[in-house]
C-alpha cells in the first residue's frame, strides 16, 4: 500500500487507529498498520530530513529507554504530545515530507508511552498464580495469541508469559485476570478421562453462561456465541474455546473412532498432557473391543511376551549392560504391566505404528535370549513330557507355561496328555515325603 493510500485511510479512519489511545493495544496497531511502509521512510528520516524542524520540539530518540524513573506527568506530557502530533497530522498538507517525518514521530511517542505503562524491568521473571507457574518470555520475534483475552501477542514491545506446565501463554496485563487453575495439577492429582461420550447436560443447567470464565453465551450468539466442547459436554464462550480439535478418549473406548473433535482450550491442554500416561485399563471399561479390532490382540500378545523376557534381562550382565530394556523407554508400563494403555498406544495402534515398531523390539528381545546370550539360553526349558525338541522359552508360540509352577511345555503335549503337569506332581510327592519325615 502506498503512501498516499495510508493516508487516505487514515482520514477516513481517524476515530480508528489515532484515537485508541487509551486502549491495550493502540500502540500495536499503530505498527502493523505503518511498518509495512518504505524501508526509508522509517531509517532514512533522520539523516534526511535533519535539517527541518519539528513543530513538537521532541527530538530525543524515543525508542530507546529514558534514564532515571518516571512520574505521572511524563506520561501525561507524551500524551498531550500524541494529541498534537495527530492534529499537525491532519493539518499539514498531504504528501509533504513534513507530514510523513509527523507519522513517524507518533509511532515513537505511542511506543513510548506503551514503554512507560508497561516497563519490563518491574516485571519478574518467574510468578505463580492459580498453580502455574509463568516464565517471562525473551522471544521478541514469534507471535503468539493470549489465551486470556484471545488477542495477539507482540513480542516487541509487549512483555508475556508462558506456563512451564500446561504451556498457557498470556500478557503480562492479563494474568490477573486469570481464573483456571494450571491443567498440570489437574493431571497429577486427578488422572483420569471421561468416559462418557460428549455428556451434555444442557444450556440451560449452565444458566446460559461460559462454563468457564461465566460469561453469558447463547446459541444464537447474542451476547457471546455457545460452543461445545465434546469432550465435556459443557458449552463455553469464544475466548475459552477456540474451536480447537482433539481426539476423545471415550469416543476411541467405546468406538474406535479417531476423528479429531471440537474441545475448549483447558480440555485441549489437559488432553494434551494426558496423551502419554497410561491410564486406560481396557479389559474393564469395554472388554468386547478385543472381539472387534484384531491389532489390539496383536499387541495385547507382544506385550505378554515382553513381559515374560523381563525376568531374563533383570538378571542378565550382558543384557542390562546393552540396556535393552531401554528400548521402550517411550512405554515403560510395557514393561510392567500388559492391560493398561495410553490414549497415544490406542492412536498409534490404530495407525499401525506400534505394531511395527513392536514386533521389531519383540525380535531383539528373543535373538538376544535364545541366540546370541549362553546365559539366557542356559535359562530355557525342555518338555518333560515328550522330552523331544529344541530348548523352549515362555514366550515361543507353541509353547504353553504351567500357571502353578510356571514349567514350559510343548502345547501339543500339554494339552493331549490327560495328567497332570510333571513338575507339579514332583513337587507334591516330595512335599508329602517331607510330611511323613516330619511326622
């Protein structure tokens, strides 16, 4: 946009950007709305025009900060100041250097009188509020939008925070006005989904009004339009949901559905970081998932096998040398339990994802035992029933384990012979020997 397009737009508009002096983000306005303008018209003023005078008498470099502290009256003088710089703006005749050199005088009192509202030596930099815990930002380049009053964050001259926990990003002048408390303590001291699907209780039990911040909404959009967030069921405000999509949890239980749906802003967060933690116990919220969705099985297989290979690893020099334990250290509860799941294992499932990666893990594990380490292979099993075949591990596919003293067996053999287990029998006729001894 040229020159004289500005200006054109800025007596059309002059109620709007000049006179929004007293609002947040007047100064903000001011820089978007000029910076776009020739590089020389902000750089080259200076030495090109030294020699004009002007009318204000303000020839101090009003980017820079001003020595000593400050009193009500320099703010007041810098806004008598930006009064006058904006009627000498209208006045002047257009296209003329005095006017552009008068632009560009206002941008550098609005950035100071913004400066001197908001000076960032008094702002610390770290404050708790609500249990978050904000660390003041050193970025001046990327834009942000405040999760407070939804508005964009100018790093430049703005000074702004961010969350260390639930990562809530907001002005400096906006955390007051805060009132959720940090997701992250929702997550440690309550960590557990909704389980039911999008649990509307209705407008009206929300008294028409944000289920958050409480202010009042309506489905028509008059004051402020209801959205729904589908993971709790309750309506909010603009400000509180920003129509962001995640993947419900009930919705992947009960359906095996993927599809990203609309949340609010906390509910996003919280399931954010409530991605990775291992909370779903799926055998009980819906055991029938099994029957339907056959790679659950697959994996449900794999993680009992890895289970059975721990106890060959904890006791195995080599084995905790190479760590190989540690290849799932994405998925510790692998290693430690084989029924509860991550709504990440549920996606990545779905996608085939873990399932490769997996199988993959469940190979090196076995070539580890039964190849390449003497120790773990001395640790195998032979049928005492046929007493025939290779040595055999718990976890080999035609094996089966005795559930009371964990003897490996050929399935085939197991199954067809009607007595009982060998190792069993053993040890109950020398616990009866023992017995006898006793008496």
């Amino acid at each position: 946009m040229e020159y004289d397009e500005r200006l054109a737009l800025f007596r059309q508009t002059r109620l709007n950007p000049f006179d929004r002096g007293e609002e947040e983000d007047g100064a903000l306005y001011h820089v978007a709305f000029f910076l776009e303008a020739k590089p020389e018209m902000f750089f080259g003023t200076r030495t090109q025009s030294s020699d004009r005078t002007m009318d204000l008498g303000l020839a101090e470099d009003h980017f820079s900060r001003p020595r000593g502290s400050f009193v009500a009256s320099d703010i007041e003088q810098l806004k008598l100041a930006i009064e006058e710089c904006k009627k000498l703006i209208l006045e002047l005749p257009e296209h003329s250097e005095r006017q552009k050199d008068t632009v560009v005088r206002l941008i550098h009192l609005r950035l100071k009188l913004q400066e001197l509202k908001d000076p960032e030596e008094d702002e610390p930099n770290l404050r708790i509020l609500l249990e978050h815990r904000f660390s003041k930002e050193k970025s001046k380049s990327v834009k942000q939008t405040c999760d407070k009053c939804s508005t964009i964050i100018w790093g430049l001259i703005q000074t702004w925070y961010t969350c260390t926990g639930c990562y809530y990003r907001c002005h400096s002048k906006c955390m007051n006005l805060i009132t959720k408390p940090c997701v992250r303590s929702k997550v440690s001291h309550q960590s557990e989904y909704e389980l039911s699907i999008c649990p509307e209780i209705g407008l009206d039990r929300q008294d028409y009004r944000c289920a958050e911040c409480r202010t009042p909404i309506s489905l028509r959009g008059v004051p402020s339009e209801a959205r729904q967030c589908d993971y709790t069921g309750q309506y909010y405000c603009g400000t509180c949901h920003w129509n962001d999509t995640a993947i419900v949890p009930a919705r992947v239980i009960h359906n095996w559905e993927f599809e990203p749906r609309k949340v609010c802003r906390s509910s996003m967060r919280y399931l954010t970081l409530m991605m990775s933690r291992p909370v779903l116990k799926l055998k009980e919220i819906n055991p029938l998932l099994f029957n339907f969705v056959e790679e659950l099985v697959e994996i449900r297989k794999l993680r009992q096998d890895i289970l059975l290979m721990k106890p060959y690893f904890i006791t195995c020099k080599e084995a905790m040398e190479a760590r190989l334990l540690l290849q799932l250290h994405d998925r510790q509860h692998f290693v430690e339990n084989n029924d509860m799941y991550s709504l990440q294992d549920l996606i990545d499932i779905s996608s085939g994802r873990l399932s490769c990666s997996l199988t993959e893990i469940h190979t090196t594990f076995a070539k580890h035992i039964k190849l390449d380490c003497e120790r773990c292979q001395a640790k195998g099993f032979v049928c005492e029933l046929c007493k025939e075949g290779d040595i055999l591990f718990p976890f080999d596919s035609h094996t089966s384990v005795c559930h009371e003293c964990s003897a490996v067996l050929h399935r085939d053999c197991y199954y067809d012979n009607s007595t009982t287990c060998p190792r069993c029998a053993r040890m109950t006729e020398r616990k009866q020997d023992d017995d006898v001894r006793d008496a």
